[in-house]
C-alpha cells in the first residue's frame, strides 16, 4: 500500500482526471451514434434528412459555404471591405513588431537593472516612454477596423438577404408555402449579426497569430536553430487534429442552439401580437405552459452545451496553453542545461541570462501564438454553424424565387379510393395568362399548397362590370380561391387568365395598417413621390376619406403627415372604412372584398358598393349579409365536398346570408 500510495501525487491525479474526461467524451459520443443508428423505420429516414438539414462541421463542404457568402459580403476587390481587411491585416503586422521590440527593449532595460548601467537602462526606458502613443494608436485602428468590418459585412448580407426575402411574394411563402425555415426573423436579424462578428473575430484571432508564428519562427531559426521552431510545429499539427476531432459535435449544436433560440422568441412575440384574445379567453396559464416548456427545451440544450464547453474547456486549457507551454521550455532550455552545447561555450552570465530572457519570451509567445491557433478551431467549429443557417436560408430563398417549395404533401391514395378518380398535382404545372378586364378558371383544380384538393375542376369565366358574390361553408376554399388569384398559392394544372398583379387589389376582414403618416394609410403600398407621379392631390385623398365617412380624421388629425400608431388609433370600422379608401385610390381592374365591410354600417356600405360600380371597379365579394346581393349580378357557391355552382342572379335564386 506504501508503495502505491507514493505514486498518488496531485500531479499523478491531474493527468489521470484528464485521461479518464477524454476517454469519457468519446465513449459517450461512440454511444450517442450507437443509439442513432439504432432507431428504425421512418425515425431513420427522418434523422437523416435532418442530419443532413443539421449538417455543421469544419470540413470541405464548411470551407465552400463560407467563401460563397464572402463573395456577397466582399462583392469586388476595390471596396470598403477590402480596405477594411487591409487595414486590420496592417495593424496585426504593426502590433506584432511592436511586441517583437517590446520584448528586445524590455530585456535591454531588464539587463541595465541587473548590470546597474544606469546610462542602458535610461536610454530603453525613455525610448520605450516614446513609442507608447504609436503603441496606443496601432491598437485601436486595429478595434476601430474591426468593428466597422463587422458593421459592413451585416450590411452586406443583411441587403442582400433581405433583397431575396421581399422579392415578390417569398416573405408570404417562406412562412405559408415552404416548411424548411421555421423562424426567418432569427435568421435575418440575430443569426446574421453573430455570423458576421463571428467571421470577423476569426480572421483577426486567426491571423495574429499567424503572423506572430512566422515572425518567432524566424526570428527564433536565426537564435537557437531551426529544430525548436520544428517542435512546436509538430506540436501544433498534432493538437491541432486532435481538438478538431473532439470538437465535432459543437457545430451541430450551434444550429439546435440557435433553432430553439428562434422557438422560444416565436412564442413570446406570438403572445404579444394575439394578447387581447389570449386575455378573452383567460389564457395566460395556458400560455404559460406553452412558453415555459419552449424555454425548458432551450435551457436544457444549454446545460448540456456549457457542459461539452467545459469538458473541452478543460481539454483544451491542457492541450492547446499548459502543455504547449510545457513544450516551449523543454525546447528554449535545451541550449542552456545541454554543457557541451556549442551555442554557449564561452558565454557569460551576463550573456546567458540576456540570451534566455530574449529567446525564452519570444518562444514563449510562440507557443501562446500556437494555443491560440488551436483555441480557434473551437470558433470555427461553431462558425460551421452559424454558416449552416445562413446557407440554408440562401437556399431556400433561392428556391422560393424560382418556384420551387418544399412541403409535406397530402396523399391522394388516402383520400381518394377510385384509382380513376386520382389526381397527380404537380405545383406550378398551370398556365397564368395575363390579360385586362377578365378573370376565367379553365378546368383549374383548387388545392392547397400541400396537395389538399377542395375542387377537382373549376372553370368560370367574369368580365369586368360583372360583380360576384362568393359563399359556402367555413373551409369550402373561399379563400384559397383568392390566394390563387393573387399568385400566393402555386397553380396546379389548367389555365387562369386575370389582369397584372397591380390591377387586382386584396381587402382583408382585417386590414393591414403600415408605419407612417396618415397619408400613407391611404395610397399603401405607394409612396408620396408615387402619389405626386399618378397626379393625384391632396385633396382628392380628402375626397376619398369622404366617401367613406372619414373625413373627421384628418380634422381632428391636422395633417396628413401626421405619424401615429394606426393599428391602435383607429377602430376596427374606421379600419375597415380606411381600406376601402385605399382601394378608391388605386382603382384596380377587380377587387376582392373579403368580408371587408363586416365592421360597417349597412348605409354606408352600400355608399361602398354603389362607388366602386361607378369607379368602375369590379368586385369579388364574399360576406353573409343578404342585403349584399343586390350589388352582385352572379354568385359562386361552393359546398365545401369538391362542388360548386356558377350562376346568375335572379329573382328567383335563394340568398343566402343574415
């Protein structure tokens, strides 16, 4: 027991702790891929697409994806990026000089202490008071070149993003069409923002020391001789693999991290934006329940990612500072403990003690230079994450602007058990023609974007003038009609002829009211400069503001650049009545009145009515109100089991409606 106990020494207990905590880490992870392989069936089928979706590793496929966002986030050589780049590249090389002479003056000064030469110690100390602005300054344009790099790189990729994202209808199908991206919110802003820090942090933790590498390297070749520069680098190689390896699973869970981040600020915003009804209902418990088991999922991802932090923290500390450490003073020490070596046969004290403190610090700082190197891989390891994001949303907006979605469809063998009666939906196999004063459906299936069939063939034909009244049932495809007829949902097969987007105007039971002056409540989505190109004045607005009974507003208001928060200034009426003033402005061809007027006053809803007939706007009208048909000369009834009907209005036809 003696004999074994003098073995059990505090150093003795450190090397075996971080022996067993390796060993540990890699068993667990062999048994996490045991377990993954293990699951069967669809599971397996699942994990791997989301394997691949997850995919976040510092690999060939890493190195691509970051140098084809650079090329967005640095467009030419010539730009403000490329200077930036150079002056950071510029100050790195300054400030690794100036710790080059830093280590040479303050060994001159610590030699003049030692050999009480007051005229040496003078001389290095008044010069190094000298060089401490120049100091000073390299190292803030260094800060000043990395903050504004960080800043121009956002902007950057945050327009270039957003100039995907707003391109015609893809915000609207990212969200309703597409199922890949869950949160784009946490994408554009949040995710962006610490890719591009990320990216920046890494080139300039990354070329420091580098620099420094090459600089000691040469510096220490022409000291003591190429072989203990060689050692270090060997070290580094070694380490280096080693790390990268242990660090794998970080990258992938970066994206969980930031997904379940996306999550948990989906259902707090969601709270805000639906709090009236949630408090109608009395529901803040349920809600509660709902937000804290989101946040339960986020923080315990979070305990087990600070726990693989710290288990490599600990690997890390070891591996890439202490033992890199320990490396350089076996290297700096062979010259000085070996008696027979050549460098020092007839050095002095003096010499030997100016000799080691000059070639020990700059190895020294070789080999924080390499820990530093090898503590970057853990950066890049989570870079590989951050960049798995962006690239999966530059993919998928690439997607959505040229047509394509990916979606869980619907299948027809379910629905469907007459094989002749099957229909194969292709989304965007239809034709959309463009022509004025027509809407016509030719042998068109209505469906949804997931392949949910509401009816088979749907064929009409309404020429402008010719109001429509369109009713059915909760679900029937009311409007999933519109949303075909506004090109947010995809075609399916037939044809659909209908004017330009523009001429064909949407008004919502609940309409949107943007940010800005009173003014723009009334031409959105136009600006000001649009109003003045149409010719229309001020006072026209004021007309339209009348029409539909609002003109008080802009009395009590004041004037129309008059900026307030219109959501919560106006009523829902008042809402309403604005919409119908929009509409007025921009007179589109055909008009989609989708239970616009429910908040409305009978009188002056058929004011509404009776004004868009002599604009010479025609409207597609769905409602419950009886007192409606009048203004209507057809109807399309749909009955919510694939049928409908398309017919005249007359004496005789049944209204339905209160």
């Amino acid at each position: 027991m003696a004999a074994f106990s003098k073995y059990v020494t505090g150093k003795n207990s450190s090397i075996a702790g971080g022996i067993l905590l390796v060993l540990y880490l890699l068993k667990r992870r062999r048994g996490t891929q045991k377990r993954n392989g293990k699951k069967g069936g669809s599971e397996v089928v699942q994990n791997e697409k989301d394997g691949k979706k997850d995919r976040a590793a510092v690999d060939k496929v890493f190195f691509g994806r970051i140098f084809q966002i650079l090329r967005i986030m640095v467009p030419q050589f010539f730009s403000m990026e490329t200077g930036y780049l150079a002056l950071i590249a510029a100050m790195l090389v300054a400030r690794t000089y100036c710790d080059v002479w830093m280590i040479q003056n303050g060994t001159m000064i610590e030699s003049g202490i030692i050999s009480r030469d007051s005229a040496l110690f003078k001389k290095h100390f008044y010069s190094y008071i000298k060089v401490i602005p120049a100091i000073a300054l390299v190292n803030n344009f260094l800060k000043l070149g990395l903050f504004e790099l960080k800043l121009r790189f956002r902007e950057r990729l945050t327009n270039n993003l957003y100039d995907q994202y707003l391109q015609g209808f893809t915000y609207y199908k990212m969200g309703n069409l597409d199922n890949r991206i869950a949160n784009p919110d946490q994408l554009l802003t949040q995710d962006v923002e610490k890719f591009c820090n990320s990216v920046v942090d890494l080139y300039s933790n990354l070329s420091k020391p580098l620099l420094d590498i090459c600089l000691y390297i040469y510096k220490l070749t022409t000291a003591i001789g190429a072989q203990g520069p060689t050692v270090m680098m060997t070290y580094l190689l070694v380490s280096g693999m080693f790390l990268t390896r242990m660090r794998r699973p970080m990258g992938k869970m970066t994206v969980t991290e930031q997904r379940y981040e996306g999550e948990y600020r989906f259902v707090n915003s969601r709270l805000i934006t639906n709090s009236e009804e949630i408090a109608f209902y009395n529901g803040n418990e349920r809600e509660k329940l709902t937000i804290h088991s989101t946040f339960k999922k986020l923080v315990d991802h979070l305990h087990k990612f600070i726990f693989f932090r710290f288990s490599m923290g600990f690997v890390d500390s070891i591996i890439a500072k202490y033992l890199a450490t320990v490396v350089g003073y076996l290297v700096v020490s062979r010259p000085f403990l070996t008696p027979g070596h050549s460098r020092h046969l007839t050095s002095t004290h003096s010499e030997l003690l100016e000799d080691y403190y000059q070639s020990g610090r700059m190895l020294l700082r070789l080999s924080q230079a390499l820990g530093r190197i090898v503590l970057a891989g853990r950066e890049m390891t989570r870079l590989s994450g951050f960049t798995s994001r962006i690239t999966e949303l530059m993919k998928v907006l690439k997607d959505l602007n040229s047509g394509k979605y990916v979606r869980t469809m619907v299948s027809q063998n379910e629905k469907d058990s007459d094989a002749s009666q099957k229909l194969v939906l292709v989304p965007g196999s239809g034709n959309v023609i463009n022509r004025d004063n027509i809407i016509k459906f030719d042998h068109t299936p209505l469906a949804t974007p997931n392949g949910d069939v509401l009816i088979k063939d749907l064929s009409f034909e309404v020429s402008s003038g010719t109001n429509v009244l369109v009713c059915g049932p909760n679900g029937c495809g009311k409007s999933s009609l519109f949303r075909v007829l506004g090109e947010l949902w995809p075609l399916f097969g037939g044809s659909l002829t209908k004017p330009e987007r523009g001429k064909l105007f949407y008004v919502p039971q609940r309409p949107y009211m943007t940010l800005g002056s009173l003014r723009d409540q009334v031409i959105y989505p136009d600006t000001y400069e649009d109003q003045k190109k149409k010719g229309i004045s001020d006072q026209v607005l004021k007309e339209y503001l009348d029409n539909v009974q609002l003109g008080h507003i802009l009395d009590r208001e004041g004037s129309w650049d008059c900026v307030q928060d219109w959501m919560d200034v106006l009523s829902g009426g008042e809402k309403q009545r604005m919409a119908m003033a929009r509409l007025f402005y921009h007179k589109p061809q055909f008009a989609i009145l989708d239970e616009c007027t429910s908040a409305v006053s009978v009188d002056v809803e058929d004011f509404i009515y009776s004004h868009c007939r002599t604009v010479g706007i025609t409207l597609f009208t769905v409602s419950h109100r009886k007192s409606l048909w009048k203004h209507h000369e057809f109807y399309l009834h749909m009955d919510g089991r694939g049928n409908y009907e398309f017919k005249p209005i007359t004496e005789e036809t049944v209204e339905f409606g209160s």
